[in-house]
C-alpha cells in the first residue's frame, strides 16, 4: 500500500474479496449484489486482483467478453469503465472517478490511492508467519490472524469465470493449511 500526505482512515479504501466483494471507504460501502450487470464487478474485481499491473485493453475484452460476442469491444470497454465509475460515485464512494486509470491503451487501479485489500493481508500475513524468528506461539497467532481474516471463497460472485478459479483454489488450500497448522 502506498502511502500519501492525504492518508487517513476515512479516506483508506478497504477491499473485500473473501466471502464477498465490496469496497469500503470511511462509512460507503458498495457490494457486488449492488448493480445487476456481472461484467461491470468482473471488471472492477480484475483491476484489483492484478492491480500491480497495467492491463491492455485486449485483455480486458477477453476477460469480459471470452466468447467474442460483441461488435464494437473497444466503445463496450469504456462504456463499462465510464459505468463503473459512475456506479461507485453514484454510491458516495470517495476518489470513485479516479479509482480506474487508463494509459497508453491499457487500464489499471489507481494505486496512488490509499488502500488494503484483503487477500494482499492474507498473503502478507502468511509471508510473516513463515519467518524463522517468531516463536511457536508467534507462528500460530500469526496463522489465526489468517484464518480469520479469510471470510469465504475468493469472488463467490464471480467463481465460474475462469480467472478467478486457480485463484480461489489457492486461496482455499492455504486456508485449510493454516487451519490444519494451527489445529
């Protein structure tokens, strides 16, 4: 996460994506259950997991549109992009305009907002429990941290797209390790 002057708990975005996904900023929140339209939260659930990537427009319209069926997939794009913006805004969310760059014909979250997203604790928090130094006690804290920091299947919403099941398998598997470490 990085970090700027602006940083302040009711301006950190929280991402959920175990056992649902929302964004939370200070008191709004949004829910996938939110809009009607899959693709729209696909979208928005694509930009976060891979966030630390900008992602090309090809992509994105495999991702959304795997099976080729739409005429212009390039205008569908950033009608998706303009729809998500508006839906999030249109939810009070802070910085909702701002959330999606796009550059250079490819799209990515905005990472100069403040946030934390939870699978990216999770992974944190494993890597940290893993380290030589802490004690038996100090593993296992670390290990419940995780277990209850996982919520559910990551993007049950979005489970049969065919991106989010490898994720959501290893996700999966390293909860019941960390439950089967600890027990």
């Amino acid at each position: 996460m990085r970090q700027t002057t602006t940083d302040t708990p009711e301006n950190l975005i929280h991402i959920t994506m175990f056992g649902e996904f929302s964004i939370r900023v200070g008191d709004k929140q949004i829910k996938d259950t939110v809009a009607r339209t899959h693709q729209l939260w696909h979208l928005i659930e694509y930009l976060i997991a891979y966030r630390n990537k900008s992602i090309s427009q090809e992509e994105l319209i495999e991702i959304l549109w795997p099976e080729g069926d739409i005429d212009n997939p390039a205008n569908a794009l950033k009608n998706l992009v303009y729809r998500v913006r508006t839906t999030l805004h249109s939810h009070g969310l802070p910085h909702a305009k701002e959330m999606i760059v796009y550059s250079r014909g490819a799209y990515r979250w905005n990472n100069s907002l403040p946030c934390t997203v939870d699978t990216e604790e999770f992974d944190k928090i494993l890597a940290q429990a893993e380290s030589e130094e802490l004690t038996s006690a100090q593993h296992v804290r670390r290990l419940m941290e995780a277990v209850e920091l996982y919520k559910g299947d990551f993007l049950p919403g979005a489970k049969f797209e065919s991106w989010v099941v490898p994720i959501a398998s290893n996700y999966r598997s390293q909860y019941f390790k960390c439950v089967y470490k600890v027990l």
